[in-house]
C-alpha cells in the first residue's frame, strides 16, 4: 500500500531533556493510525515535528516517497498537513467562517467575500449538525465541543490530506464522538490519512487500523490493532504488564459522618436541584453527560458560583445561600480541582513549587516570609510521591505534559490536607500510567478519613472507584444509592433521562 507519510530515527531534545529518541512510524494512505503512549512519551513533540512547528535534531521524513521537511507549520499546511491540538488553537475573537477559512478566505477586489465565506464554511459544517455553530456566530460564544467541531472543520476546509488528531474527543459528548468517527471513517474512505492520539484504549480500538507505542521517546510496538489485546497494549505503553487499574479498597465497616451536606441546590441555567450527603472515608461518583450540570454543582458547593436557592452545609455548619467564597471554603478545608485546568486549575507561568503550595503558603512560610527552601521541599516530596517528569519544582507549569499538569492539581490538594475533594474529571486527557497513580492517591485520602465527591463522565472509573454514586440529568441529581445498585446501562439510562430516578 502507498505510503502517505513515513518518519525514520526522528530525534529531538530541549537543552538537557530528550524528548524523542529514535521514532519511526508509517502512515500508509488511507489509513486511521493511532499513536498511543503515557504522558511525557514524545506523542506531542512528533506531531509538532510533522506539523512544522518544531524542526527534528535528526532523522527524515517522507510525504508520497518524497522527502519533507517543513519550515514552519505554513508549509506544513501546504504539503496537506493539519494538526488538531487537544489544546484548541482558534480565534475567539473572530467568527466561526473567518476561523474556519482563516488563511484560504475568498475576496473579490480585496475585500473579503462573505457570502462565499459563509457558504463554504455551511457545506463544511454541514457534516456536524451541530445546532450551536453557525457561520456568523463568534468563536468565543461557543461550548469548548462545539469550538473541537470548528478546529476540525479548519483542516476539513484546508484540504488537508494528512489529518493529525491530538486527543479529539477529550471534550465532546457522546453523539459528537460517534458523529466525529463518522467523518474520519469518511475521510479514510477517501484516502486522507489520520494520525490519532487517544488515551481512551477502546476509542483506538473503534476507530483505529493500526498503531505505534511511544514509550520514553523511541517507537517500541507497531502492529494491527485488531490483533493485539489491550494489556499487551498497556504493557508496551508502560514498559510492565498492569495487573489492575483500580486499587482494591475495604469499604468502612460502620456508618461514617458526615462531613458535607447539600440540599436543594440551584444554580440556573444548568444546575436545578441537587441533594446529598457526603461521608468521611467514602468516594460518592456523579456521573452525567457534558452540560448536566455536575460541573456548576462543584463549582457553587466550593464558592466559585453564587447558589440561587438550596445549603450546603460544612461539618454541621451552615453559611448562608450566596455567602460562601473560595478563601472560605479553604479554611473549612474543602479542596477543588477544576476539570479546566489551563482556564482555572493552574497559573501556568508559575513553576511546579508555587502551583503545589499556593493554597497552604503558611505550611512553608515563617513571619509573612516564602521560606524558599522549605517550600521546594514540600513540593520536591509530592512531585516524587506522584512521579511527576519535570526537570525540577522552580520549571514552568505550562512546560509540561497536559497529565503532568494535572498531577501537579492533585500534589496541591495533597498538600492542602483539605478534609473534602472537589474532583471534576480528575483523569481527563492523562495517560493509563498516570490514571493509576492518581487513582491510589484517591483512595489512600480515602483510607485516611477524607471525603472524595468525584464527577466523571468515565463511568468505568466511576465503577472502580466509587463507594456510591448519583447521577445528574438537566440539572438535577439522581437518588444516592450503592455502587452495586447501579449497571453502566442504569447509569446511562438515568443521565439522559430515560428514567425518573429522584
């Protein structure tokens, strides 16, 4: 079969850290091939590298049989290349038809043609049905789903022939997947090729031919998908055959306090109603769809968003509808992770030590004074105890790999020693390595009487994890109930609506 695109001994490092060693990789024409490996394996820099944003130290690349190495990603667009990044690249400022055709606009006399602007970007959209995304609206209206369905509507428009897929469907919802393999399925038929980057195994499985593991920069497996099972998968990925992804945990054996009460929670438009109590030593799962409103409900019980009508109440203590803020529920000991972490989960342009110790600076501070030493400590301590790959806690947040990222939010509620964590998504976007890690520290704070409230729209996390669960639908959450007293199939039932739980 021809050859669309083919890297040979791609090397690439960044002063001291090598960040490629020794890729290779065919992509044949046609082709739907994943490329898998845990945070920090190179996945990103190689699809920078093919992009044209950074230049290889060493090695060759071929488009068609002949030899390509871009300058700058323009001419990596020229050659028929588009990358989608998992972190959107669009304009907010600008409209849905002036990102969508941005560089490629028709004019007539030099003025903008609009009309054919607007045409071209509906036959487009048109794939979508995406009722939220119109020609005209602005890009920084839209849900963060509907901004992924632009950014690939962009490569659609430019033509691309080589597709690079950069964690897709991180952000879509279930019918926006199955739309977007839909399309890439399409794509393949028509001989565009794609380069697809998931973490979600059975995702590669549905949508994939084959694949290559990166693991520590070098390209260690290449094969047909169909053939290989997903632990021979995980064991390329980590260099070891993983036994479990969940840890075995005993559930308490008495009835617990409680340590977080809420009810009849509101926060309109999203959340309309939401009742329950949270127990010391327990992890309570709110599954839900993208826009049910689990997200609003972290966000109004921790004080980011005013609650319309409802309590919630802190050790038997209970503030006033609306009169809670962030500093305060610090103090109670409440800990948040947002499921935005380059929005409002990090300070990206403060290193690894600020991030981790911002929310507790007295535990390393003497007389109003940073104690810099003590502070490096601390964070050195939690960057070791979660295997964080940095090149040491002073580096820059937003240098390192989206998974590392997020376990630097999850070392700060550590460090926090908050009573109650706030988790939205707490493995979006994190490789199977990285998931088991976050995974045995959720459980530890568990064991050691903290109170986990953890929302995932994963539910074979929700399954392995959890003690308890409720589901949220339009705004309002399900009855509590025991983990086995719920399927997959009840779970998603009760998030669409499908079934009158309260």
């Amino acid at each position: 079969m021809m050859l669309a695109l083919s890297l040979k001994g791609i090397h690439k490092s960044f002063g001291p850290t090598v960040a490629l060693d020794g890729v290779d990789l065919e992509l044949r024409q046609g082709e739907v091939h994943a490329l898998i490996g845990e945070n920090g394996a190179g996945k990103s820099t190689l699809m920078n590298i093919i992009a044209g944003s950074l230049q290889p130290d060493q090695g060759k690349m071929e488009i068609h049989g002949k030899p390509y190495s871009p300058s700058n990603p323009l001419d990596a667009r020229t050659n028929g290349i588009a990358l989608i990044h998992q972190e959107l690249s669009l304009c907010p400022h600008l409209s849905v038809a002036e990102n969508v055709l941005m560089g490629i606009e028709s004019s007539r006399f030099g003025w903008l043609d609009r009309d054919q602007l607007i045409a071209r970007t509906n036959e487009v959209l048109k794939t979508f049905h995406h009722a939220d995304i119109r020609p005209e609206k602005r890009v920084g209206d839209l849900s963060v789903a509907a901004r992924q369905i632009v950014e690939i509507s962009r490569a659609l428009a430019a033509q691309a022939r080589i597709i690079l897929m950069d964690e897709p469907t991180s952000s879509l919802q279930r019918e926006d997947v199955s739309q977007l393999f839909t399309l890439i399925r399409k794509l393949s038929a028509e001989g565009i090729s794609v380069i697809y980057i998931s973490h979600f195994l059975e995702e590669v499985r549905q949508i994939s031919d084959r694949f290559t593991v990166l693991r520590d920069g070098r390209s260690v497996a290449t094969g047909d998908i169909a053939n290989t099972s997903d632990d021979e998968l995980i064991a390329k990925m980590v260099g070891r055959a993983q036994q479990t992804l969940f840890p075995v945990r005993t559930p308490p054996t008495e009835k617990p306090e409680t340590i977080l009460e809420v009810r009849n929670l509101s926060s309109p438009p999203l959340l309309k109603d939401a009742s329950f109590d949270l127990r010391r030593g327990e992890i309570l799962g709110i599954a839900g769809l993208m826009g049910s409103g689990s997200t609003p409900l972290l966000r109004a019980i921790f004080g980011l968003e005013p609650p319309e009508s409802g309590s919630i109440a802190v050790n038997k203590k209970s503030l006033p509808s609306g009169r809670s803020t962030p500093a305060m529920r610090l103090i109670e000991g409440l800990g948040y992770l947002s499921e935005d972490r380059k929005g409002d989960g990090l300070t990206l342009n403060q290193s690894i030590a600020d991030n981790v110790t911002v929310t507790k600076f007295d535990s390393c501070s003497r007389w109003g004074w940073l104690d810099l030493s003590a502070q490096r400590k601390q964070a050195e301590r939690l960057v070791n105890a979660l295997k964080i790959r940095t090149q040491g806690v002073q580096q820059d947040v937003g240098s390192l790999s989206g998974g590392n990222q997020q376990k630097v939010i999850v070392a700060r509620l550590l460090h926090q020693d908050a009573d109650v964590f706030l988790l939205d998504e707490p493995t979006r976007g994190i490789d199977i390595g990285s998931k088991a890690q976050v995974y045995e520290t959720i459980a530890a704070c568990a064991a050691n009487n903290k109170a986990v409230l953890m929302v995932s729209s994963y539910l074979p996390e929700l399954f392995g994890m959890c003690d308890r669960l409720a589901v949220m639908s339009r705004g309002r959450l399900s009855e509590v109930r025991n983990i086995d007293q719920w399927t997959p199939e009840s779970v998603l039932q009760a998030a669409i609506g499908a079934a009158d739980l309260r």
